[in-house]
C-alpha cells in the first residue's frame, strides 16, 4: 500500500485536530473531498468511467463478453473483477508490488456485489444455461492519495450507468439449432438498472472518532478502519475490518450508523450528477484526464 | 494426424455429475429445528474439540473440531526474516497462510492457492495481528500455517481459534487470544455457526436481510480484531449480530483456555508434592 512518512509532531497535529472537528485540510469529519466524475472516457469499451477524488485517480473500463453461465446459476450472467494497481501510481506497485493491494481490492469487490439485487443478473443472461453476458469490471488506480475503495466503488456504479451491452436475439433454425444475431443498429443496446448498486464508505478510526475518506496523512494515524458498502436504501452489502489494529464493539457501532448515513447521502447525488451528464448528449464537453 | 481410436476424449472441462443431480430439497426451512438438532435464534454454537501440540517438527500447534468442520494449525517462528528490504525491523512480521484440502470441500479443489484461500489468508493475518506482540520479535517472522481437512461451514471463525491457539502454544507473547465466531441471517431469523448447507441455501423466499457474518474477537480486552460480512443485511441486523457473534466467541472460551491449559501441564509437568 502506497503510504507516507509522517512524523510524531505531525501525527499529534493531525490527531488533536480530528478530536476537535477539524481536519488538516479544513473538512469535517464526515466531509468527502473535492470529486470530480466523467463517463465514457474510452471508446473501446461498453462503458467506462474515471473518478478523481482529491488526488486519487481510477479508471474503470467496461467490456461485455459472450460466455457461459456458471453451472450453479444457468439462468444469471456474472461481473468479473479485476484492479490493477499500475506503477504509475507509486514505485512501490512496479512489478508485482501491487499484486497483493489488487487481490485484496478484487476480492473484497466480489463481496459487495455477492447479493441478489445490486445488478439485475438475470438481464445479462441470452439463454440459460448456454450463452450469457459477462462483465468484464476493470479497475487502474492512476493515483493513490488514499480512500481507494470510495474512489473505485464511486467509478464502478458511474461505468455500470454508462454501460451500453448490445442487444442480441436468438433465433432456432428446422434442427433446433441455436444462432445468436447481433443488431444492426448500435443505438439498440440494453441499459443496466444501477439503482441498488452499493457505494463504499470507508470509515478511518482516528483516536477517538472516526473519518471520512481519509488522506495518506490521516490513514498514517489511525490503526484499522471499517468498510462499509451501502445501498441507495440502506442495506449493508459488506462490511470489512482492514488494517492492523483491533476495535472497540462500541466503536463498531457507531462506525456503521455512520457509514450507514454517509453512504445513503452519497447515491442521490451521484445518479443526479449521472443522469444530468447523460442528458447532454453528444453536446457535453469532454474533459479527459488533464481537466 | 492419425487418431488415437483406443483412446476415449473426455471433454476438455468437466463438472461434478452432483450439480446436475435434481434437488427438490435444497431449501432448507426456515423456521423450527436446524437440521442437526440446534435451535434457531439462539448462541448455540457446535460443541468444539481441541488438542495443542499434534505436530512435533512445529513450535506449535492447534487442531479444532466443530461438527464436521476440521481444521489444523502449525506456527513456526520467530526466525529471521527472509525479506531484508523491509523498511520497518523494529517490529516483527506475522504471515498467514490458509489452504484448503483438495477434497475438504463437496467439490474438488486445486493444490493451488486460489483467490478465495488468499483473501482468508488475508482476514485471518489482520484477525490475528492485533493480539501478537511484534514489537517483542524485531528482525523476526512468525509464519502460521492453518490446513482445512474438512469444510463443514464457519471455516474462517474456527480457523482464526486455531491459529490462535497454535500461537499460544508455540510460546509466542500474545495480548489475547483470538476467538472466532460467525453467523447466517436467513430472513428474520438467524443461525449460529452455520453448517456448509446452512452457509450456501439461499433459496429462501424472503431475499432482504441475507448474508453471513464472521467476527474475531479479542475476549479479554473486549476488542474486535476482525469483521466480515457479505450478503444484504440492514444496520440493526448488522449491530444485532456482532453482539451475537461475541457471545458465541464468549461459549467458546472456557474449551480454549482448557486447552491450552492441559498442554501447558503435559509441557511442563508441576514437581510432584513428595
């Protein structure tokens, strides 16, 4: 994990202001930072999207691929996960540094979305048990100033929104024999419902409290956070321990209360934001990645 | 290319012929008696067996059983550290590994690590971490085996006792012990330390409020040192099984330190009175 030097004076600095409400760069404590959001930034896939927040920069990428349904579940399609963590971001990732941070990042993405109502599975599936859609979720982290797992949950529903999978039909020849006919037109795609798709909070505990979408600085201080994935109406999809040190079941508690809120606040927006980007059409300015 | 005639070609992947076995019984009910006899709702967690030093090569080591749920659990360590590049060597460093058994599970498994078996290994390392005292091991590695032979469900609960234990009983200096304990919400009710089949029914018909919940717990220091839980569960639900979890952890414990007793006493004998 990408982390900083940071010394006991300024550990001291960090903590007594957290315990007063104040952070180092003027945010409370249940204040995210500065986030910027745009969709359909690379043209190769079905839908992408990239989100900085303060300085951490992850892209995501979309791809829908033809595949068969897993044996158990011959009636749903699946998401694939995958989070690269590039060495652009810190030399600590060059080679198979990051290996360990993209598992873990992986893994705990499997989790959030291991339920029956985040993404509406049974849409992806052509006919059961044969041929279904499989979503290919790529992460690259482009900069890590900490608070990854917001950042990526954040990208994911915005590219989830924006994923166009086209429309295909299935037609039986006289021998019962199966083809799948791909549309002519490229506007006839499939939309997904990403109502309920979970957004992570990421709650650091700072001394006594607790904060928000913690920098490396913060991070530095604190001996183990909670994360916590919810829904637009509340739900908890998953609910992790990370870190080094251990919690107070008190503590506990209130993390989730507060994840929970935070998290709630955070979809209305978000779909807000979404909905109003994707009515700009083709009128919308594109940003890329040096606005 | 001739053909080889004697040789019949499989197909390049198979499945277990179980799968595709038609099950009209899978979904569990979801109310009166759990199959193996324990009531619902209740902290009633499978009566656990545990023994300390089985295997003599380790510096310690564990081996739980809870119903069919068989684990074991080597340490090895302190010893140098095989990574020299480590920037901080004031403090020691703990690695974990867990793995299943091939044939621990209804389906083949691979000797393989895969991604399921790394992201326990995980848990199980940030579980355990807060209870060593590393900084007492500067320059040093603790390495901590853990091997399922059985998966009969809560594998990640019994495997964070386990290896707990097993560290106990290498000697290495320890705040606490580490208890483990899950819990499966199945609609409004729940049940403690699920069974495999119990772990994997999700057929019931009320799909809101279903997920499972593992917590490792500190006992004695009243501190949390691991939390896990996945499925679609509301806050209340949440908050209402960590304390569940914890009293579970709490049933659990007289066994342990039972335990770990019984191998301190065959370790090191009292003087006999005469």
């Amino acid at each position: 994990m990408a982390t900083v030097q940071v010394s006991e004076a300024e550990k001291v600095y960090i903590l007594h202001g957290i315990r007063d409400d104040l952070r180092v760069d003027g945010r409370g404590c249940e204040d995210y930072r500065h986030t910027e959001i745009e969709t359909d930034v690379v043209s190769n896939t079905d839908g992408s999207a990239k989100v900085t927040l303060g300085h951490t920069a992850v892209l995501v990428g979309i791809k829908a691929d033809l595949g068969k349904p897993k044996p158990m579940l011959p009636k749903e399609g699946y998401l694939e996960f995958f989070v690269d963590c590039s060495a652009n971001a810190t030399p600590e990732f060059e080679g198979r540094g990051g290996e360990e941070l993209g598992t873990e990042l992986s893994n705990t993405l499997y989790k959030v979305f291991n339920n029956k109502h985040s993404v509406d599975l049974k849409s992806l599936c052509i006919s059961p048990g044969e041929h279904c859609w499989v979503l290919y979720v790529d992460v690259l982290l482009l900069q890590c100033d900490g608070n990854l797992y917001d950042a990526i949950s954040i990208a994911i529903k915005a590219a989830l929104f924006s994923t166009k999978i086209p429309k295909v039909h299935i037609s039986a020849d006289e021998e019962g024999a199966k083809e799948i006919e791909l549309s002519d037109d490229p506007y006839d795609c499939m939309r997904l419902n990403v109502e309920n798709v979970p957004c992570i909070v990421t709650l650091c505990k700072v001394g006594h409290r607790h904060v928000v979408d913690a920098t490396l600085q913060e991070k530095a201080c604190s001996v183990a956070s909670l994360i916590i994935s919810v829904t637009q109406k509340g739900t908890v999809t998953c609910m992790r321990k990370v870190g080094g040190g251990s919690l107070d079941p008190e503590s506990i508690f209130e993390m989730t209360e507060a994840g929970k809120r935070v998290g709630k606040a955070l979809h209305a927006p978000l779909m807000d934001l979404l909905q109003q980007e994707e009515r700009l059409g083709t009128k919308r300015q594109k940003v890329g990645f040096l606005g | 290319m001739p053909t080889d005639t004697k040789r019949v070609r499989g197909p390049e992947v198979s499945q277990s012929p179980l799968l595709f076995v038609s099950k009209p019984a899978t979904a569990l009910p979801s109310h009166g008696p759990r199959t193996d006899g324990r009531p619902r709702d209740q902290v009633d967690v499978r009566p656990v067996f545990v023994r300390c030093g089985l295997v003599s090569q380790a510096k310690g080591s564990a081996y739980i059983e809870a119903g069919n749920t068989k684990l074991m659990s080597c340490v090895y360590g302190p010893r140098e550290t095989e990574r020299k590049d480590e920037t901080d060597m004031k403090c020691g460093r703990l690695t974990t590994d867990m793995r299943f058994a091939p044939f621990s599970c209804p389906e083949r498994g691979s000797w393989i690590q895969g991604s399921q078996d790394k992201d326990l290994s995980l848990m199980l390392h940030e579980s355990l971490q807060p209870a060593v005292c590393l900084h007492k091991y500067p320059r040093s590695q603790i390495e901590v085996n853990v091997m399922v032979l059985e998966n009969s469900g809560s594998v990640l609960a019994h495997a964070v006792t386990c290896a707990s234990l097993a560290l106990a009983d290498a000697g290495i200096e320890m705040y606490d012990l580490v208890l483990g304990c899950a819990v499966r919400q199945d609609g409004s009710s729940y049940v403690v330390d699920p069974t495999y089949k119990e772990e994997n029914s999700c057929s019931s018909a009320s799909s809101e409020n279903q997920g499972g919940l593992t917590v490792a717990f500190l006992p004695s220091l009243n501190q949390i040192s691991g939390l896990q839980s996945d499925g679609e569960m509301t806050e209340e639900t949440l908050t209402a099984g960590v304390r569940t979890c914890i009293e579970g952890c709490y049933k659990i414990y007289p066994v342990i330190q039972q335990a770990l007793a019984k191998a301190v006493r065959r370790a090191a004998p009292p003087p006999s009175e005469s």
